[in-house]
C-alpha cells in the first residue's frame, strides 16, 4: 500500500518508519498525541475508491494525516463495502498499533457508519463495532468518527 501525506508527497519509507518519527518529531516539540484511523469509499460507475487516513491528533493543536488510496472492481452492497471499509482500518490500526503503545499513544478506529438506523450504512454498525471492539481497539462511529466521515471522505469525493 502507498502511503501519501495530505500535499501528496509519497512516503517512499515503511508507514510505521514514518509514524515514528511524527510521534519523536512531535513528542520533542510537547506535543500530547492520539491516533485516529479510519476509511471511507465511493462507488463510481466501474469501480470503488477507498482511502484509507492515519490521523494524527496535537491535544489542543490541530494534526496531520496518511493517506492511502485503492481502487477496486468488485461489486458489493452496501454492507459489504462497510465492512470492508472497516478492515482496512483495522488493518492499518494492527500494523501501528505496538508502536503507539511503546510511546503510549492512544488509537481510535473510526467507522464511517451511522448510529441512525434510518441510514442505510446502519446495517453494518453492529458487526462493525463487534470486529472493532473484538480486536482490541477503542471504536467511534458517526457522528464522532471524525477520521473516516471527514479527513478519508475528502480524499474519495
């Protein structure tokens, strides 16, 4: 997977050499950090973009983010596409997830899925909080789940 910061300049190091040295980078300026990752799709005729953000929170200060983008042509329903979207986050939470505990950084995996079950992305909440939940990470969906509703939502629209 390729990794790109938010100007598009492609990290061409592993995304786990990266996130510590942000973590060094910004524990060294005083900054208290947290984690945020999440993933949002859209369906365009002949495909579906996925992005996929690490977020990196200042307490107080703003942040920065990682994006990865894929691109597939599988066909899925609505409920497929979030769960699939779920993955990938836990995919890229279980990859960082020993580093931030080293320098004691806290994670959040975030869905982009409605608590409202009048939305139809609502169906997969459930199972998508047990997957979440079950691997050991600290989940929000909509309307907190800031990094995949917002931050991966720009980078597929």
């Amino acid at each position: 997977m390729t990794w790109k910061k938010f100007s598009g300049e492609v990290i061409h190091s592993s995304i786990l050499e990266e996130v510590e040295k942000a973590i060094l980078r910004e524990t060294e300026n005083g900054y208290k950090l947290k984690v945020c990752i999440g993933t949002d799709s859209q369906v365009k005729s002949s495909h579906t973009d996925f992005a996929t953000v690490i977020v990196l929170l200042r307490e107080h200060h703003g942040g920065f983010m990682y994006i990865a983008q894929e691109k597939s042509t599988l066909k899925m329903g609505i409920k497929e596409r979030m769960l699939l979207e779920v993955q990938k986050s836990i995919e890229t939470a279980y990859s960082i997830c020993d580093l931030l505990d080293i320098y004691d950084v806290d994670l959040e995996v975030h869905a982009d899925i409605n608590t409202n079950p009048s939305f139809k992305s609502n169906k997969a909440l459930n199972e998508a909080m047990g997957y979440i939940l079950s691997m050991g990470f600290i989940f929000k969906a909509k309307p907190e789940a800031f990094a995949s509703s917002t931050c991966a939502d720009k980078m597929v629209h």
